[in-house]
C-alpha cells in the first residue's frame, strides 16, 4: 500500500475569458517532477485496455484534455483503486512502482501523459506477476 497512498487527483489552475479555457501545468510545481517527456493516446475504442505495466522509475500525470477515460490503480498487494478522467483541468499522479491499466475510452478522448523520466524499456515491467514479486522483495 506504501506507494497507492502517494497517488493522487491534480487540479489545475483554468484561465480564460469569453474567448475560451487556458489551463497551464508547470513542471515542478502544477507537477510533482520535472517533466521529461510527453505523449497523448488517441483513438483508442472503449473495449481497448491500454498500460498495462508498472514503471521502476517514471512518475506520470494523467491528463484527459478531451473526452474521458478511467484508470486502474493496483499496488501489487491486493489494493485498487479506479480514477474517472473527465475534465482537462484534473489529472492524476502516478508515482513510481503502481500497476496502471487505462481503460474505458470515450470515442473523443485525448490521454494526455506527462513522465518524469526519457522512454526506457528496461524500467518497465509488463507482467503482473513479476510486479507482485518486485513489491514483495522490496518489503
């Protein structure tokens, strides 16, 4: 449970006027790290299950700009927890080490991710199991 406990809904701060929304994330300070890198998955159908793995390293914020989707939390021992991503100006935090399963698209969304760290497959684990076991050795 010691890294669930760490995850958490970001609401960020909306600008705007008559002309529309302006929602800015700051590395740092809107975000608990320092944004390395950033990707958006779109079109994906509401059957699809995307993530699907734990990171080692790589903290994320979750961001749906449009649309909605849900994600699915599990510390590797036995808690979960389901966030709804519907507005663009809430995400959620993910720290390191927290199985994340991306679920339940709607037809117009845009997932927009934001990680601490640069793309490495190493640091990735994409068989529970194997979470499971890297949780317990730690404990």
């Amino acid at each position: 449970m010691h890294n669930m406990n760490k995850v958490q809904m970001l609401e960020f701060p909306q600008r705007g006027d008559e002309r529309g929304h302006l929602v800015i994330v700051e590395g740092n300070k809107d975000i608990p790290f320092d944004i390395k890198r950033a990707f958006y998955i779109y079109g994906s159908d509401a059957e699809v299950v995307r993530g699907q793995h734990a990171n080692r390293r790589s903290e994320f914020v979750l961001i749906n700009v449009a649309g909605t989707s849900k994600v699915k939390v599990k510390d590797g021992e036995g808690n979960e927890a389901i966030y709804c991503l519907n507005r663009p100006h809430t995400g959620i935090y993910l720290p390191i080490m927290v199985w994340k399963d991306m679920y339940d698209f709607s037809s117009d969304s845009v997932l927009l991710v934001l990680a601490s760290t640069h793309y490495d497959p190493e640091e990735y684990i994409r068989d529970y199991d194997k979470f499971v076991k890297e949780i317990q050795d730690e404990g």
